[in-house]
C-alpha cells in the first residue's frame, strides 16, 4: 500500500504491517497458529461506528475481569472462565456496546464498534412526552407517561441512538437467535434515561414505556413489512447475552411526522431494544477461510453468519454455519495469535487478530429447519451442484492482518440513462479521529447486476503516491438494482469493509405538472422513479416546494419513500396563492448531501476497519414550476 504518511504515522505503518506477514527466517503466519494466543482470554479493539477511530479509554468487562482500552483501542482480558459470556463496553457519550463470545481453547478476537449515543434530551417525569431522533430513515421515538420512571429526580435526560440493521448490523449487540429460531433483524435502537448526577434510570417495575422504530427504506417493500402487520420485539439482556421480553409491535405511521412506517411496541426496561421476525426456514452454508497472504487453509479460524450461527474452522480451513433462507447475509472471520518473533506487527509477543469479511444473498441450497442438529449443505433439488455456499462451493473468505490504521470511504455512484458513474476517495483516520492522507493501493470492487465484479481504478498522485481517490466510468449500471462496494482499504487481499446501495432511477415530475394552475385544497405532489419496478428496490426522496412570488413566506418538503405527499408548510396550513417551484432528489444508502436538513445520516460501509457512505442518488434537471391558486 502506498500512503503518503510521514513521522509516527509511518512508524505506526511499519510497526503493524512487518513484511507483508511473513518473517525474515521463512515463518509465516499460516506456522504461528501452533502459537495461539493465550486461550480463556479475549483481545481486540474497540472503534467508532461512525469516523472509524480507535477509542481509548473505554471501559471493558467480562464477569469480574475489566480493563480499559489503550491509546489504540486495544485490550486484553486474561484469566476469564471457560464458557459463554458477554463483554460489557462503556465509554461517555456512546451507547453501551455488548458482545457475546465463548471462552475456550481458542482466544476470542473482538472488533467492537460503539456508536455515539443519541442527543440528550430534557425530560421531567412527572409529565407525558415524545422524544425523538430524526435519521434519513424517519423518527425514532420513545414516548413517556407520567411518573413511570424509577426515581424522584425530575432533571432527567434521555437519548435515543437509532440503529438500521441493514447498514451497520455490526454495532448490534448479540447474536439474533432464539431456541428455535433466528431473528430477522429489523430495525433498532438503543434508549437511555439520565438522572442529575449522571446515573441510569430505568422504569419502574410493572410500568412500561412506547418506542417506535422506523422501517429501513430498503425492506419497505417487503409484504410483511406493511401498515397493520404485527411484528415481534425484543430486548437485548446484557447479563444473560440474549434478546428476550418478546411482546408484539404493529406498523403504523409515525406519530412524529405522520408518515413514516415505524413499529409501534411497549418498552419494560431501557436497553437495546427493536423489531426482529422469527424466522424457522434456513439454510446451512459451507465457508472455507484462508490466508490473504498465501491462500492456504486457516483452521481454527472463529466464523459468525450475521444473522446466524458462529463455528470454528476444520483443519482444512472450512467451516458449516447456519443462516436464514432470505436475505443478505454478513460472514465475518478472525483468527488470532501470538506473533512470537515480532514479523507480523512489528512486536514480538504482541496477539495478532486476522479478519475477513464476505456479504452475499444465497439461493439454491436446501431449505432447513433453524433449530435442529446441522447436515453437511447442498444443493436443492433441480439446482445445479456447483452452488455458492454449497460443500462443492464453499463461500470463501480471505482473511488478513489488521493493522493499527481505520479508514473512511466515500463512495457515489450515478446512472444516467444506461451509462454508470462510480467515484470513491478513501483516507486514513488519525488516532484523534481527524482526517488523514488519502489511502493509495487500495483495492475497491463493486458487484452487482450487469458489471460482475469491476475493480475501480486510482487516480494518479503525487510524486508517484497513491492519491486514494478511484473511480469507474461507462458502467452498464441497471437502475433499480443493487450494488455492493467491497473495500480492502491496505491492498493485503481480505475485505476490511463493504456496503451497499441501489443504482437510484431517472426521476420524473408528475403533478402538479409544469405551467399547471392548480387549487390548494387537497394539493398532492407525486413523482414518477425509473427504478421503482425492481423487486427491493427503495428510494428516499426529499422534495421541495418554495414561494417563488406572492405575499407570504411559504415552504414545504418532504423525506421519505413514498412518491407523493400533501404540500404543507411548517405550521401545517395549505399553500397560499402564488407561483412555485418544485425540486426533488432521490438517493440511496447513506446520504450527507442533502444540505441543511436536520436528520442524522448512518453510515452503510462497515467492516472491521472501513466505515463510510456508499450511495446514489439522482436529481430533476430542471425544477418545475406552478401556480397555486
């Protein structure tokens, strides 16, 4: 990898990366797994979901074993007591972060990502409220009723940290599965009460609270996903490690904007909290892990399916795991050890943590129960043999060193007509979270409907190094369809991060048409999206509508999924007389361009050490006017 880093910042590069893995005697960290790390211990390091900096000083605990992370978001837990068990993360100003684990003869290695928490909102609990957290998905809201709150302390704050599943299904805590089901996850969000002194408050016993949750725009397409339908709600447990307190949600709109499909449950205690189906139908899928360095079979190596089961590796590298029939699924791999001649990070003695990472949407393996006792994966009948996922072909997933660097992506792809646009600038974060040089050497590749997997090309730099700026021209990117960017951000061959988004469609304005004169009573504006035929497809779309002449000060925008909406202002009154110009964006996956808007925007690129916005997004060329009567 070419980065055009300087000073410590190199020292760090080298310290980390050795030789590419290898040793100056021949060893090669394929030999150092007869070095595992210290088994019942549990090593990582923690991140920021968002920037993808190393935390320091985060607290963390297993059973009665805690420590504190390092200047580089390291820790170590040693000494810990065989079985499952939950690592406990705290730090100020993020949500609490849970990850279940199993200590045993192989060190567990954990990547945590702790996202911010939620802004911290006054709420005095003698009385009823509604608080809010505004994404680009819609409202996440929790609703109070009076004196519910187990304390007399009436200078509370509450923060609502929002989590869409289908963007950074890593910051979850746990593992979504029940006795005899996996859960498909929804939508999340995590809901912490504080009292004056900065304790926790949680509700009193037998008294409850609302939350409502929105639905991903990617999954509002989905039948069971629809107003009316009942979905199950858990809440995750941190001393047991599993979500429990099932009771039923509905879909219904939001009570904050009056259009958002949220789901709508009761709450008995504040903790990580969201909508997830059960699921019985699943399907066993064969993975194989290797070496990024030189491709030979890793044993012992710890696989996860998110949502899913987690295994280890045989002595050739593979693994069977269970995952759900439908639907995108996350397979992560690590591995760690004890680099014990300092070739690989540049210390010796230090543990070492091996990742890897694929995401894929398997179809043509046996459907099989989600509890039950696993069988070797295959094909379903009438498919051919040779099925990704199948004991004929494995999924593979290439692991490499993770070094002491994370990285941010930004990622925009554009369709016009049948040509497609992809650019994408990736840098290095600093461990004080500022931006760094532009990570050059990278290997960035988009798959999807009609490009198989294209490769991205870098911009030249200067003085012949990277400039961490890539980009592809003239793609037969299909509008309505989805795309995946997979990024190995140090050029060592595993994946370090990926997401996905949908090529967003030409947009059309429907009505009022242009040069229109049409009456405020009843006004609805709708649109028409190229894209909106494709099975999954989902767009978000912000429309405008501004007073271009006439007496008074009148605005009206709408965010969401939906392609037409009534033109409001912000007191909720109709549009007075006058001429106005309508504007419309589409986009899809993470989005920060829209401006002022006050929303936040969730990241869609995460991985072990990748965070960042992938999306595409498309505009009217020309704004159309109308006269309202």
């Amino acid at each position: 990898m070419k980065n055009a880093i300087s000073g410590s910042l190199v020292f760090v590069l080298l310290a980390t990366a050795g030789c590419g893995g290898g040793s100056s005697d021949g060893e090669t960290t394929q030999d150092k797994f007869s070095n595992p790390a210290d088994s019942e211990s549990i090593n990582g390091f923690v991140r920021d979901s968002q920037s993808g900096a190393r935390l320091a000083g985060v607290a963390v605990k297993v059973g009665t074993k805690a420590t504190t992370t390092d200047v580089d978001g390291r820790f170590n837990l040693t000494g810990l007591t065989k079985g499952a068990a939950v690592v406990s993360l705290a730090k100020a100003n993020y949500a609490p972060g849970y990850e279940n684990v199993t200590v045993g003869e192989n060190a567990e290695a954990v990547i945590v990502p702790l996202k911010k928490e939620g802004t911290r909102q006054a709420y005095n609990p003698t009385g009823t409220k509604t608080i809010s957290e505004s994404t680009e998905a819609g409202p996440y809201a929790v609703v109070f009723a009076p004196n519910t709150l187990d304390t007399t302390d009436t200078n509370l704050h509450v923060a609502v940290t929002p989590l869409d599943p289908t963007k950074e299904s890593a910051t979850l805590p746990g593992n979504l599965a029940v006795t005899d089901a996996l859960l498909e996850p929804l939508t999340f969000a995590e809901f912490s009460i504080f009292d004056s002194t900065g304790n926790r408050v949680n509700l009193k016993a037998g008294k409850e609270a609302i939350v409502e949750l929105p639905i991903p725009p990617t999954l509002r397409g989905n039948t069971n996903y629809q107003l009316g339908k009942t979905i199950h709600c858990y809440s995750y447990n941190p001393s047991t490690g599993q979500w429990e307190d099932f009771v039923v949600g509905t879909i219904v709109k939001s009570s904050v904007d009056g259009t958002t499909p949220v789901v709508r449950a009761s709450i008995k205690h504040f903790s990580w909290y969201g909508a997830a189906p059960e699921t019985t139908d699943c399907i066993d899928v064969t993975v194989k892990v290797v070496s990024a360095f030189d491709k030979k079979p890793m044993p012992n190596a710890r696989v996860e399916a998110f949502p899913g089961t987690a295994t280890y590796t045989d002595a050739n590298g593979l693994a069977d795991i269970r995952t759900r029939i439908n639907g995108n699924t996350r397979y992560t791999a690590t591995r760690t050890y004890t680099d014990t001649d300092g070739s690989v990070s540049g210390m010796p003695g230090a543990k070492v943590i091996d990742f890897g990472e694929v995401s894929e949407e398997l179809a043509g393996l046996v459907r099989v129960p989600c509890s039950g006792t696993s069988r070797k994966p295959m094909a379903a009948a009438g498919v051919a043999a040779r099925v990704r996922g199948a004991s004929s072909d494995p999924i593979q997933i290439q692991v490499g060193h993770i070094g002491a660097l994370n990285y941010e992506a930004n990622v925009a792809m554009i369709t016009i007509g049948g040509a497609g646009t992809v650019s994408a600038s990736l840098h290095a974060v600093l461990p004080n979270g500022d931006e760094g040089p532009g990570a050059g050497g990278a290997i960035l590749t988009l798959r999807g409907n009609g490009i198989g997997d294209t490769r991205l090309q870098e911009a030249p730099g200067n003085g012949g190094e990277g400039s961490g700026v890539y980009y592809a021209y003239s793609l037969p990117l299909v509008q309505g369809q989805r795309y995946t960017i997979d990024i190995d951000a140090d050029g060592n061959g595993s994946t370090d991060g990926s997401g996905f988004a949908y090529a967003v469609g030409a947009l059309t304005w429907d009505q009022p048409a242009g040069g229109s004169s049409v009456s405020a009573a009843n006004l609805t504006a709708s649109w028409l999206d190229s894209g909106s035929s494709t099975a999954g497809y989902s767009a978000v779309y912000l429309a405008s509508i501004t007073k271009e002449s006439g007496t008074g000060q009148n605005f009206a925008y709408y965010l969401g999924t939906n392609r037409e909406f009534s033109p409001k202002t912000a007191t909720g009154s109709a549009l007075s007389a006058g001429t106005y110009r309508a504007n419309l964006t589409a986009f899809s996956g993470a989005y920060s361009g829209l401006g002022t808007q006050n929303f936040s925007v969730i990241n869609n690129i995460t991985g072990a050490t990748v965070t960042g916005q992938f999306f595409s997004y498309s505009s009217l060329a020309t704004p159309v006017a109308f006269t309202v009567q």
